[in-house]
C-alpha cells in the first residue's frame, strides 16, 4: 500500500508501539503489528487490532491503573 502521508514509500509489514489515554489512566501497548511506511516511518494499524487495543485499554481503565505498559499479545 502506498503511504497516505509521504505518498512516496510503500508499507512494509512491521510493529509499532501504540499510546492511549483515557482520563487519568495512559496505556502503552509495545510491538503492535502494523504496517510501516519504508519512507516516513508512518504507522498504520488495521482494524481488527484496533479493536484489541481499545477492548484492553477498557479492561485497564476498570482496574483503576493510572499507567500500564505491556507487550501485545496475539490471540
């Protein structure tokens, strides 16, 4: 896929490291798969994991954690 950014590279099969926030609480998920642009290093992350993060960033914001940094796990 082209970059919708640079509009120059193409993306690569990669990992990204993924930042939420919800009130007082801030997630950090680390080796998200995605895919990276070879060019401008942009990130894109399909839906189907987008749906993971924001499912484990509601488990978290329950626990009443203010930070939690973890790896992602594949099911």
């Amino acid at each position: 896929m082209k970059c919708a950014i640079c509009k120059h590279g193409e993306t690569e099969t990669g990992h990204a490291t993924v930042t939420l926030e919800r009130d007082a609480l801030t997630l950090v998920v680390k080796n998200v798969p995605a895919r990276v642009c070879s060019t401008c290093g942009e990130e894109y992350i399909d839906e189907q994991t987008t749906r993971k993060l924001f499912s484990t960033l509601d488990e978290v914001s329950k626990s009443g954690a203010l930070v939690d940094i973890r790896n992602y796990q594949v099911a």
